[in-house]
C-alpha cells in the first residue's frame, strides 16, 4: 500500500463511521432538546400547580440564554472550542447542561416548596442593580420562588446546551467537509428534532403517572437522557481522538484564538446577513414551541376522555411514540434508497403511519400530541434539501423560502385556527397541517443557513464565527419567550382580573388566553427575515460569496 493510500484509510473516509460519529451528536442533541422545551407541553400545570402566571412562565423560559447573551458565555465558549478543540467541549457542554438540569429540576419538586431554600428565592433577587434598569433581569419582585430557581438551573443548562450546539456543528464540519455536510448538518438537525415530539408526547404522560399531577417527574425524565447524552459525547471523544491519531493532525487548540480573528468575522457584510436571518428564524420558532401546546389549548376545543378508556391509557402513548418513530425512519430512510420499489414503499409506509399518528393524536383529545407531529415532516425532507445544498447550491433561496411559509404558518394560527374553535375535527385537521408546514419551514434552516458559515469565515475560526452567530441568536431567544408571556397578560386583562379576583380557576385560565397579539408579533419576524433573505441574495451575487453554489464541486 502506497503512503497516498495510507492517509485515505481513516475513520473519517469511512461512510458508515463518519454516519454513526453523526449519529452520536445527534442524540446527545436530541436529548438536550427534550430538556429544552421539557415544561413546554405542561404550561397549564405549571400554572395551577405551581402559582406561575405566563409572565413568570416565560421569564423563566427565556433564562435559559441569559448568561450567553450577557455574560458573553457563547464568545467564551466558542474561544474554548477553537483553543481546546471538540472533544473537550463536548464533555464541557454535556457536564453543565446536567448539572443545570439537576437544578431546574429541584426547583420543581415538592420537596423545594416550604424549603429555607424556597423562602430565600421568595426575598431575594426581587432587584437587582442595573439589570432592572436595563430591563433585562431574569428576576422580577413577585416571581415564584420556584420559577427563580428554576430559571437559575435553566441558565446553567443554556451554557451548556449552546456551548454543546457549536460544538456539534464544528464536529461536523471537521467530519464533514469536502463530503455531505450538508446533508449531515440537515440530517443532525432532523433527527435531534425529534427531541421536541418525544418531549411533547411523554412529558405529560409522566406528570400525569398513576393520576396524580407532579410536574417534577417530566423534569426528572430530561434529567436522565442528559445523563445519556453526556455519555454520548464520551463516546465521541474517543472516535474523535483516534480520528486525529490515523491523520497526525493536532487538535484545533494548536491553532491559537486572537481576538484579530473576530474582527475577520464582524466585517464580513455576509457573515452578519446570515446571522441576523438566523436571530429572526430561531426567535419566530423556538420561542413559539414553548407556548405553542397552550396555543392549541386556547385555540380548539378538546373535550375530556374517560379515565377508564383506552385513550386515556399511558400504553397508547408508547404506542403513539412508536409509530412516530416509524413516521421518521421510514421518511428518513426513503432518501437514501437507490431502488425506486423500495423507496415508495418507505413512503407509503410513512404516509400511512403519519395518518395513524394523527388519528390517534386527535382521539386522544390532546394539544401536546397533536403539536408533537411538527419535527415528522422535517425529518423525511430535510435529506432532501441538505442533498440538494450539497449538489445544486441554492442556500439563500431556502431561506427565502423558509421565510415565507413561517409567515403564512404563523398567521394561520393567529386568524384561521381559531374559527375552527366550534368543529372538533376541522380545527385538528387545520393544527395538523399548519404545524407539519412550520417544521418543513424550519427544516429549511439546518439545510442551507449553517453550511453556509464555511464559506463565509477561515477554517481555523469557524468555532468562534459559529458562536457569535449563536451568540446573537441567543438574544432573541432570550427575548421573545419572555415578551411573549407579558403580551398574553397584558392582552388579556380581563383574564388576569378574573384570575386575580377568584372569578374562574387556575386551570381555566390556563387555557382562555388570546395568542392573536404575540402570533402577529412572531409573523413580523418572518417578514424581516423575508427581507433579510433578498438583501443576502443580492449581496451574494453582488460579492461572489459562493451561498447559491453546491458545497460539493463535480
């Protein structure tokens, strides 16, 4: 065997290994995005059961990127992976989402309430100096202790769930380049995405064991995939370590981080194009998971089945997430089949179990499984998209096209949806179709916006270039949770009155809020990514930046 042979012969140019390395970080993703939107589909027992108001629901959910934004813990995060490298950085990133999962989830717990700890969140962090100036406290007077608490732990978890997403795609992009790293970058995405359906479909199922509500027992459910994910990234760090032992490369860390570099990155025209695309998308997204549940709560009529019925069973959930499971193989798989017998039949199989998947969502009378089919249609295109990144180009039109569907999915649920309060059925078939259009949408993102980076910024400093686009990513996603639970309490006055005065239950409350208002406010940031994407278009073209072209040259 020739010397030029010897340096083929790698973990890296082995297709099945480069895929299962793949598929490793994209189940440590896939657990952390359970964690992620754990109380998302449990809003309205969080609310009764815990004293929270949407306010103090989505203080609490936006605190999961305050020390990123304002404690700059993404630059510092993205300057340790350059000068560290990936492996270190998965481990680092597995460790503090744990350990901050660890804290939200006592903070829910019944052992919390009536706690020293519970009465010192009661009558501390009500002010803090320069933050409330500024607006921008994760704490407010009056805030549940719990929720205080919790917003603590799920700072922690931000550090590390963002630090674990740099990490992520730099892992890719070193596995990856010159090969399918668009397809991989979609195909990471997707898969981890299924997270938000498994949360959506077992989160309640555990606060609801045995008939008796404990919201701490979803959490607790987070807490341990954490402890998998964390094992995950172990994993990879030894393929990852051998990988670098067969080409004789140094790690990253050998290749110093200079501040010079940033400026490389912030004066590219490009690099901030794509980043603000990025704030607006994600900020349109996945704040709207965290409320989207109680959107559907508030929005359709669900009516109560019997305790003793089969739907009411928690076999029927297992089931459920079974075929879910099938849905997205069977979608997934059909990318990659070169026999077109075999590839309809994948299809089929998927079209059917999607079917099944919806129906039972619906006889189930439930909003969280309903919503839980938003990541399914995702998972079987977004192959497709990512193949199609790599061989014809393209990118920046996705996004203009991604855009426009997040408008049109957005304003939907704001004017169409409700009109179909009163018909049990239309109403779920419009959720259904809505919500599996807004997952195509956000497919469009991990396809075409992050192999994009590549091209924009130096190899040796696309760690630090992928955390300043988290970074400023992270202020929205900071943001928008927050604005919207005080635009639901401040649109919906009477409610609260009401709520206030012990006119009507907690729990009917938690299901009576009009989501007009922040459903607009989210279409609004569809149109300014709409226009963002013309604007990248036309400075692609203008300055060769090489977006429209195929990251695989023939």
């Amino acid at each position: 065997m020739t010397t030029s042979e010897k340096v083929t012969q790698t973990l890296r140019d082995s297709a099945g290994v480069r895929w299962m390395v793949l598929l490793f970080l994209a189940f440590a993703m896939f657990c952390s995005y359970i964690f992620m939107d754990i109380l998302s589909p449990i809003k309205d027992l969080m609310l009764s059961t815990r004293g929270w108001d949407s306010t103090a629901f989505g203080t609490m959910q936006g605190s999961e990127t305050f020390l990123n934004v304002f404690v700059f813990f993404l630059i510092f995060a993205g300057i340790i992976l350059d000068k560290m490298g990936v492996r270190f950085t998965a481990i680092l990133s597995g460790a503090v989402m744990l350990i901050g999962a660890c804290i939200n989830w006592y903070a829910v717990t019944e052992a919390f309430m009536g706690s020293s700890l519970e009465q010192w969140f009661n009558n501390h962090l009500n002010y803090i100096p320069g933050f409330d100036e500024l607006g921008i406290s994760p704490f407010y007077e009056g805030m549940p202790a719990s929720a205080k608490f919790a917003a603590v732990g799920f700072m922690i978890f931000g550090c590390g769930v963002e630090m674990a997403g740099i990490t992520v795609s730099r892992g890719i992009v070193k596995w990856f380049k010159g090969r399918e790293m668009a397809l991989a970058m979609g195909s990471e995405m997707a898969l981890a995405r299924l997270g938000v359906a498994t949360c959506m479909i077992f989160s309640p199922m555990f606060a609801k064991w045995g008939g008796v509500i404990d919201v701490s027992r979803s959490v607790a459910f987070g807490v341990v995939l954490l402890m998998i994910a964390l094992m995950m990234f172990i994993v990879y760090f030894f393929m990852d370590k051998k990988l670098d032992a067969q080409t004789g490369e140094a790690e990253e860390k050998d290749d110093p981080f200079k501040i010079s570099d940033l400026g490389a990155i912030l004066s590219s025209s490009g690099f901030w194009l794509v980043a603000l695309l990025c704030v607006l998308y994600y900020s349109a997204i996945f704040p709207f998971q965290k409320y989207a549940v109680n959107m559907l709560q508030c929005n359709l009529t669900f009516s109560e089945v019997p305790a003793d019925s089969f739907w009411a069973t928690n076999t029927v959930t297992v089931i459920q997430y079974v075929i879910m499971l099938v849905v997205a193989a069977a979608s997934f798989a059909s990318n990659f089949c070169k026999q077109k017998s075999v590839k309809n039949g994948l299809l089929a199989l998927a079209v059917v179990a999607l079917v099944v998947f919806c129906y039972m969502g619906y006889m189930r009378q439930s909003a969280e499984t309903v919503f839980a089919v938003f990541p399914l249609l995702a998972v079987g295109i977004t192959p497709i998209l990512g193949n199609y990144v790599d061989h014809k180009g393209k990118a920046a039109s996705m996004l203009v096209v991604g855009s426009l569907l997040l408008i049109f999915c957005h304003l939907t649920f704001a004017f169409v949806l409700p009109l179909f309060k009163t018909s049990a059925v239309g109403g779920v078939i419009v959720a259904y179709l809505t919500i599996l259009v807004l997952g195509a949408s956000f497919s469009l993102v991990p396809a075409s916006l992050w192999p994009s980076v590549p091209k924009l910024v130096d190899a040796k400093i696309i760690g630090s270039a992928y955390a300043l686009i988290f970074w400023i990513q992270n202020i929205g996603l900071w943001l928008f949770p927050m604005l919207i639970g005080k635009v639901l309490d401040k649109t919906n006055p009477q409610l609260v009155a009401d709520l206030q005065a012990g006119l009507i239950t907690p729990e009917q409350a938690a299901i009576s809020y009009d989501y007009i208002a922040p459903l607009v406010m989210l279409a609004s940031l569809g149109v300014a990514a709409l226009i963002l994407g013309f604007v990248l278009k036309a400075v692609d073209k203008k300055k060769g930046l090489g977006l429209e072209e195929p990251n695989i040259k023939e």
